[in-house]
C-alpha cells in the first residue's frame, strides 16, 4: 500500500502542471482531446506523471517551432521506430526552411536599425538586403 500512495504523491494535478508550463489548464485538457495527453486518473481528477511532464516539453518545444497538434501527435505516436525517423527528418526538413526564412527576415531588420535615411526603402544598405529576394 505504501507504494502506491507513493505513487501517487509524486503525481500532479492539471493545475500544478499547467502552472508549471504557464499554461492555463484547458490546453492541457484540449491536448488530452487531441490524443495528445492521456493523464492517469484518479476518479474524476487528472494526474500526470513525469513523463507527462515529459511530453507537454516535447508538444511545447513543438509548438513554439511552429508545428501544428495533429503533426506533433503523428510525430509523438508514430510506431515504429524507422516511421518516426522518416516523420521527424520531413519535419526538421520543414523546420529548417522555417529558420531560413526567419533568418532572412532578421537580415533585414538589421539592415533597417543600420539605416540613417528617413524613408527606409532608399536605403542603398537596407535595399541590399532584399537583393535574395529579388534575385
């Protein structure tokens, strides 16, 4: 018996959870309806485990990356090993071109803060840095 109230103490509640992430606690309630959460359960009351803990930093990191819940569940859920590896290079292949084009845009915004001229488009530099786009 000791064990299992053990258990259990080392549980958390969705409010200790969503608290901990910063979350409010109908997201972790919306991830549960999207399969991507499945707490234990004691009656009525959700309780998460570590490795809840675990995956809502894993669906977080995701997110913030700019993936969508159904791609984040597919990527989390797929079996077996070789058809999550093929997921997850599609993804980073995705994530990577995300990056390239957050890169270019931050290229930009540093050749703005760089130019003097009141209208920022005559900016010999500012424009230099739309010269991949326009090319």
């Amino acid at each position: 018996m000791a064990a299992i109230l053990r258990v259990n103490v080392d549980m958390k509640s969705i409010g200790e959870v969503a608290a901990r992430f910063g979350l409010p606690t109908h997201v972790l309630r919306h991830w549960e309806t999207q399969g991507l959460l499945t707490p234990a359960r004691a009656g009525v009351r959700r309780r998460y485990t570590d490795a809840d803990l675990h995956r809502v930093a894993a669906i977080m990191i995701a997110k913030e990356a700019g993936f969508g819940l159904a791609g984040i569940r597919d990527m989390l859920t797929a079996r077996p090993a070789a058809a999550r590896h093929e997921l997850m290079s599609r993804h980073r292949d995705a994530l990577l071109a995300r990056i390239a084009r957050a890169e270019a845009a931050l290229a930009m915004l540093d050749g703005g803060l760089e130019c003097p001229h009141d209208d920022i488009m005559t900016c010999p530099h500012f424009r230099g840095r739309l010269a991949d786009r326009l090319g």
